[in-house]
C-alpha cells in the first residue's frame, strides 16, 4: 500500500521512456468537471494526455441512468484514439467504472487500467443505497416534491467548508453543482468483471470510504493513501496527480512480472 504526504509528494515532467497515458477523469454526476481540472493540468504538463469527461446530467424523465451516464463519460475518448488509457473515477461515479471500462473495450480501445477516488467498491447489481439505510433515509428527507434532490453542497452544511477551505475553489466547484433526481440511487448497477490485464486500483482520501478502501485490499487491488478530505483532488492536485501516477507505476510493473 502506497502513502503520500501532502508536504513531499510532487509530480515530476515525465523523463522516462514509458509511452503516454490518456487519463480520462469522470467527476461524479453529483459535481462537475472542475473537480479534476488541477489534477488534469498537472498530468497533461507531465506529458501525457488528461480528458475529463463531462456527461449529461441526469433527467427525471429518463427511463434510466446508469447505462447512459456511462456511455456518455466513454464518449470522451475520441475515435480512432490508439493510447493507453487509464480511467479514473470519484465519489459516485466509482461504482459505475468497471462499465465505463466494459464500454471503452467494446469499442475497441486500449483500457490499461481503472482507479477508483474515494467512492464506493463496484457491487454487481446492487443499487448504491441498497445496504446503506442510512443513506437512504438522509436522501428520502431531502428529496424536494418535485423529486429532485438539492445540489450536494447542501446536504452538507458547514461540513463542505473542511472539505473546501478556500472560497475561491468554493464558488468554481459549487458552480457546477445542480440538481439529481432521487430516483438515480435506487437503480441497480452492474459491475462487469474486466480482463485480468486491466489494472484496477483504489485511491483514498480522508476516512470518509475506510469500508470501500478495505473491501479493495481484501481483493487485492492496488491502493494508496492521501491525508484530507472528500476533494482533496482540488486542494492539493499535485498529491493526488502524484498517488495516481504511483498506482499506474504499480500497475506496469506488475505486468512486467
């Protein structure tokens, strides 16, 4: 298990001779793509490519969620792309990544690996608030009569200030927050088993996923540690960029085995 300090862990312009990796970043539908815009910067200036995908938010009227939601991140990565890609993604979008990869291979690109940020371990089939009574019950009490939950920043309250400390970041992320309708957590998702040659990791930050983080050790996936909370990727990108390109390391020197 990898740890990364806040104060040393840097990310360094690229210098050796491992080809360049296409990172495709999927923020989750509850936030927007300026949760990954430093962590993008710091690994496009390393040398590779960083596309963070920006799909279409979820309707009420639609007949589902998951499968579209997914389509629409894979849709980031442009035809004809020959890369390696590497995808990550944070807080709700985790359980819907082994999909999003699943896609990615169906339509024939190069999928090197996946990592989960601080979100919830793929259950195939399993709707996300299915064991999490608790959950359940905080969202039934803030769903508005239109059946709309409220932006996730006000599910919170004074919390999301420890999560984002400078006002700044504050504005540009609760920006692009908006509206979700209850009914997104009650659908099922599956969780397809992908190729063994695909490396699969799982990066926590802060305590709030300690149950998910165990759950990818007891699988043997590739984990790693950054001190803060739930958006320390805004925070300190340089740390976060640093802990993913650690598991990418792990990833390709184990295929090298």
């Amino acid at each position: 298990m990898s740890q990364y300090s806040d104060a040393t862990s840097t990310v360094s312009d690229s210098n050796d001779s491992r080809p360049a990796l296409l990172w495709l970043l999927a923020p989750s539908f509850l936030f927007g793509p300026e949760t990954w815009k430093g962590v993008a910067d710091i690994l496009t200036k390393r040398g590779d490519v960083a596309r963070i995908a920006n799909p279409a938010r979820p309707r009420l009227k639609d007949n589902e969620f998951v499968r579209p939601w997914a389509e629409s991140v894979a849709a980031t990565i442009p035809v004809g792309t020959e890369a390696r890609i590497i995808v990550v993604g944070h807080s709700a979008s985790c359980p819907r990544l082994p999909l999003v990869a699943s896609i990615l291979l169906e339509r024939g690109f190069d999928v090197a690996g996946i990592i989960l940020v601080n979100g919830r371990f793929p259950a195939d089939g399993r709707a996300p608030v299915e064991e999490d009574a608790p959950l359940a019950e905080m969202l039934d009490g803030l769903v508005r009569p239109n059946s709309y939950l409220p932006p996730w920043y006000r599910w919170w309250g004074s919390l999301v200030i420890d999560m984002l400390p400078d006002e700044a970041a504050r504005k540009r992320i609760f920006s692009q927050a908006h509206c979700v309708p209850r009914a997104l957590f009650d659908e099922p998702i599956p969780a397809p088993d992908l190729p063994r040659s695909i490396g699969q990791g799982y990066l926590t930050m802060g305590e709030m996923y300690r149950p998910s983080h165990d759950r990818a050790v007891a699988e043997g996936w590739y984990v790693a540690e950054v001190g803060g909370e739930h958006l320390h990727m805004v925070v300190a990108p340089e740390v976060v960029a640093a802990a993913l390109v650690g598991l990418v390391d792990e990833f390709a020197a184990a295929a090298q085995k």
